[in-house]
C-alpha cells in the first residue's frame, strides 16, 4: 500500500467508523465491486471516494466522474485524493476537466487543486488556464492568492514563453513577486 492510498485508507476508516463496507473495499482487488460503489444509490462519500481513487489509480475510465466532483469538493484533503487519482487515470478529459474547474471564477476557492494538477499534466490547456486564472486573481483586493501563486508555480514549471506578460504582471504583487521572479527566469 502507497503512502497515498494509506493516508486515504486511514481517513476513511475514521470517516466510516471503521465499518467492515469500508474494510472490504481497502481490500477488494475485484474492480467490477468498485465500481459498483460509484453507480450504487444512496452510498456514502467516503465509500465513493475509496472506489473512485482506487479505480483512477489502476486506470480505469470509470472514476472519472467521481474524481472530478472530488477534485472540486470543500474539502481539501478529498481534493488531494482526487487529484492525485486523475493524474494516474490517463482519461484524456482529465485536463479539460481540470482547466474548467481552474477558470471558473465562482469556484476560486477551490482551485488550488485544479491548477496543481494542470501543472503535473503538462496538457495544451494548462498553459492558457493557469494564464487565464491568474490574469483573474491579480485584480485589486481579490483574496486568493494562494491559488495566484500556485499558477505563478506552476507556470514557471512549465516554462512556457506565453506567460510572460501574465507573471510580469504578478511579479507587482507583494505575496508573488518572490514566485514570479523565479517562474520568469525559468521561461525561454
């Protein structure tokens, strides 16, 4: 068991009270029972949560709805879970899934997760949504700061000459400027 799934596991089981539905599905190698977690009514987060990561993680196409709903959760810790899972599914609308929930102003919140998986995909859309996202959070007063620099990261990262203005522009922001300055000098 990866150290992934072993956070994941022991989140569950407090989160199942260490239900033996949550037991068996840490155990099962069997992938038709989890998936059928993720089609079954009226089941729990955490047991939808267990099976979609578990199915991503083996590169099965059927948790990629879940994973998305995930990935853009309140809840950080499921973000990461999903995140992860989606990085290692290799369903190509995972990116564009990713660039939808990164751009969409009224969920900014909850971006953060989104825009550090675009950064590990290297998809053609993450470039132009992490751009378009922090063009978004440099505007006066605008409190997300943590996911403006995750972006300036995460562009530097990918060093990509089209970013240039946007991390210009960021390198004016007191809580980026250190960021941009290092992203800006990774660019060709």
């Amino acid at each position: 068991m990866d150290e992934d799934f072993r956070s994941l596991a022991d989140r569950v089981r407090d989160e199942s009270r260490g239900s033996a539905v949550c037991e068996r599905l840490i155990a099962t190698e069997d992938p038709e029972a989890l998936a059928g977690v993720l089609v079954a009514p009226e089941q729990p987060l955490w047991a939808r949560e267990i099976a979609a990561f578990r199915l991503g993680c083996a590169g099965d196409r059927r948790a990629f709805e879940t994973l998305v709903l995930l990935l853009n959760h309140r809840d950080p810790e499921r973000c990461v879970s999903a995140s992860y899972a989606l990085a290692r599914l290799g369903d190509p609308r995972t990116p564009r899934a990713a660039a939808a929930l990164a751009t969409n102003g009224l969920r900014t919140a909850y971006a953060l997760h989104p825009v550090r998986l675009l950064t590990e995909l290297r998809a053609p859309e993450s470039v132009p949504a992490l751009i378009s996202t922090l063009e978004r959070l440099l505007a006066p007063g605008e409190p997300h700061w943590r996911v403006a620099l995750a972006c300036v990261e995460g562009l530097g990262r990918l060093g990509d000459g089209r970013a240039r203005p946007a991390l210009e522009a960021a390198g004016r922001h007191p809580r980026l400027t250190a960021a941009a300055s290092a992203a800006l000098s990774r660019l060709p």
